[in-house]
C-alpha cells in the first residue's frame, strides 16, 4: 500500500540489480492506482489487481502489463491447497490484541471480504473488490468447514500453534458461518480470537463462541460520535448497540480489543471529544487510537479528487483535515492539535 511504497519502490530496484533476469510482479492495493507509473518506472513485468492467485498463474503463463480483478469464486478457494506457511517464519507473527493470546498463534481467515465500505478502509476498496468511491458490490466469500477443520489440523500439527487468531477482514458476518466455525475450533481444541463487528450476529452466539474456546475479539467502532459513524465513516453501526455488546462481551469473560480514528474529513474537535469520552465509559482490555490514514484505492481517497462522495455525506476536506499516509503520525498531530488547540 501506498504508506510503504517508498521502500517497496527501493526493494524492488535492489533485486533487479542482483537478479537482473528475475521477472519482479507488484500486487496489493498499490496496483489499483499506480499500476500504470510502475511499469513504466520500474522494472517490473506485470502489476495484479486485487486478489493474485489467478494473476499469478497467468504471470508464469506469460502475462505482463497490468492484470485487472479476477477473484476466487468460493468454489474455487475452497478446492484449493492450503495457503503456504514457510517453515522460517510461521511462528513469527505476532499480534498481542485481543488480550489473552497464547504464543506461537496462527493467523488466518476463514472467509474473505466484507460488504460493509468504510470511506479509510483499503483492503476490501482495492483487493476483493474494485470500489474506489463507495458505490459498488463488495463480494463476501467463505470457506467450508471442512476445509478449516483440515486446513487448521494440518497447521497446528506442523507449526505447534498454541492459539488461533482469524484475522478476516470481518469474522462474523453472518450467524450461520459463525455457529460452523464454532463447531470446527470444538474439535481444534485451541483458544481463539477474531477480528469482528459488535453487530453481526444474534446476541445468544457469542456464548456459542465463548464455549467453543474465544477468548476475546476485536471490535471496530471508528468513533464515538453517532454522525461521524454514520455520515462520513459510513459504517452502519448504532454505538449503542456497540456499547451492549462489549458489556456482554465482558459478561461472558472475554477479553475486548477496540479500535478508534481520528482527523476524518468533516469530523469537529468536539466530535473526537465524543470519541474519548465514549472509550472512557466501557472495559476495554486494551484499545487502538490512530490517525485516519488516506491510503490510495480508498473512497477517503477518492473524495480528494472528487470533493464529495453522495454515500459519506459528512465527509469534507475543510481546513481542519490534516491528509496523512502514516495513521501514527497523523494521530500524533491530530490529538497535539485536540490537547493544545
């Protein structure tokens, strides 16, 4: 994505430099909008669009130049092998939220995409969709349980993995994949944790998740401010039942991971008030404070361009926007500004 591509851009010329024979292939957000300056700037031989499985094979059939959109149906991801872990690496990753983790942990996903289009959210806006401005179809693809039983079984019994993090894009979309996969981490065995929303799913299945091993999940709230979740995140969350469900979350023992931004366009000081103020009156075991990065491929994006998206009809680059690539960065600005403006 754009934040890195400075030293992706590097990279990428140092290994043309030691392996000038090497045909170097760029995916990932960046390839929605620079796709056409990278292959006229590097040497690269082709630029994928979103999900790569498909690109590749016809990269190592010949392809070059840029390759558009061609997703994985769910049959297609469901007949396909395991997504490869190198032997090096695969107890290296480390992510310490939701608390409670038991290391070494896998990280996986067991669905891809989510339908929901949050105007700074860039993965499901440029890899499993091509929808810069908000307004398109988002595809939500799952895997079986079948192949998550096997596919987890065959990680845990190679890599000795302790606990079980599913990083989807959003885990619980839908009560019905979510009661499957409870049954299949039944038989895994194994703590767990996931990525989630605090209002996909009947309040009774997160015991069904509890008593199959979650110890904990991470919830997006984005703000604490009703109009900014509505009108320019776009989000579709009433905080209300957000708050319900981390006193329920807490109820059932679990731990409880939430992540916050700050400086969206149009968003007031008073309104990041708002997002403190909500933070400070629930149990979170941890949270994520950040500055709303403006990534490429992203509605956020987009409307820099174009002034005004009709689906964020909050959103504004007034004078008090500060533009951003680095979240850190931009929240350490943001929240200096908040304390001494």
């Amino acid at each position: 994505a754009t934040p890195s591509w400075e030293h992706d851009a590097k990279l990428i010329g140092a290994i043309h430099e030691k392996l000038p024979r090497a045909k170097i292939v760029v995916c990932g957000p960046i390839t929605t909008i620079k796709g056409k300056d990278i292959l006229e700037k590097l040497p690269v031989t082709a630029c994928i669009k979103g999900e790569y499985e498909k690109g590749s094979v016809k990269v190592v059939n010949g392809a070059t130049g840029i390759l558009e959109h061609e997703l994985l149906t769910a049959k297609e991801m469901n007949e396909s092998p395991f997504p490869y872990y190198d032997e090096l690496i695969a107890r290296r990753y480390w992510d310490y939220n939701p608390v409670g983790q038991s290391f070494p942990h896998a990280h996986v996903w067991s669905s891809r995409g989510c339908p929901f289009k949050c105007i700074f959210c860039v993965w499901p806006a440029t890899m499993t969709g091509n929808d810069p401005d908000g307004t398109q179809r988002r595809t939500v693809r799952h895997y079986t349980p079948d192949y998550m039983e096997a596919f987890l079984r065959d990680l845990v019994t190679r890599f000795q993995f302790k606990s079980i993090y599913f990083d989807d894009d959003t885990f619980n979309l839908g009560n019905s994949h979510v009661v499957k996969m409870c049954e299949v981490m039944k038989k895994i065995k194994l703590p767990w944790s996931a990525m989630c929303r605090a209002d996909t799913i009947k309040p009774e299945t997160w015991q069904l998740m509890r008593d199959a091993g979650c110890y904990g999940v991470k919830l997006g709230f984005e703000s604490g401010n009703q109009h900014v979740v509505d009108k320019i995140v776009n989000k579709g969350l009433d905080l209300e039942v957000a708050r319900a469900t981390v006193f329920e979350l807490k109820r059932l023992g679990m731990t409880v991971h939430g992540t916050f931004t700050y400086g969206l366009p149009g968003e007031t000081k008073e309104q990041m008030q708002d997002t403190k103020r909500y933070i400070a009156s629930l149990p979170f075991d941890s949270i994520q404070e950040s500055g709303t990065a403006e990534i490429e491929g992203t509605p956020l994006h987009t409307l820099r361009t174009t002034g005004k998206l009709t689906a964020y009809a909050g959103a504004s680059m007034d004078k008090d926007y500060v533009r951003g690539g680095d979240g850190m960065k931009k929240f350490q600005n943001v929240i200096n500004e908040l304390v001494n403006g």
